[in-house]
C-alpha cells in the first residue's frame, strides 16, 4: 500500500460549512445559504446545497473567513439536495 504522508491542504475544507448567495437580480436579496464543502481546490469547489443553481449563475461564497465570487459550471441533483460545481472568478477578501 502507498501512502501519501504530505498534508493535502484541500482535505482539511472537505466537511467545512461555507454560506453561498446567489447574485442574480431575482434572488440576490435572500440571505446567504448553508452550503456543506464535498471537494475543494484553489480554482474549483464542489458543495452542497438545498436549491438548483443554474450554470452560469455568479454566487459569492464565504469560507474560512474569505469571500470570493464563483461560476456554477454545474449543478446536478442528488436527491433532496444539489451538488454545485463552482469556479473560482475572483478572490474578493482573504482573512488575516
């Protein structure tokens, strides 16, 4: 068996709560969702949520203390939740 022993920074998000908020016209004035991390890299993120997103949709997401906009590139139903793929469009705030 190998084993990795190098810590994969992206493995301690997976698990984490992140809030995401849609910025379209329509809903952009809802507060923020819950959103649970289930894949995590510095460009592109997997979460799920309670809502369908549509692809294209920007969304603000805060995690960690940062906030940064994304792209959904996907949103795929997984019974009574939706896994959202985002990209990453721009780190707004970074915390420290």
């Amino acid at each position: 068996m190998i084993t990795n022993l190098r810590p994969n920074p992206s493995a301690a998000m997976i698990g984490r709560v992140a809030k995401v908020k849609s910025l379209e016209p329509i809903t952009s004035t809802c507060a923020p969702s819950p959103a649970d991390v289930v894949e995590y890299s510095e460009k592109k993120i997997l979460l799920r949520v309670r809502r369908y997103m549509a692809t294209g949709t920007i969304v603000q997401l805060h995690l960690d203390g940062n906030f940064s906009l994304w792209k959904v590139f996907c949103c795929v139903e997984t019974g009574e939740t939706f896994h959202i793929g985002l990209e990453l469009v721009k780190l707004v705030s970074k915390a420290g």
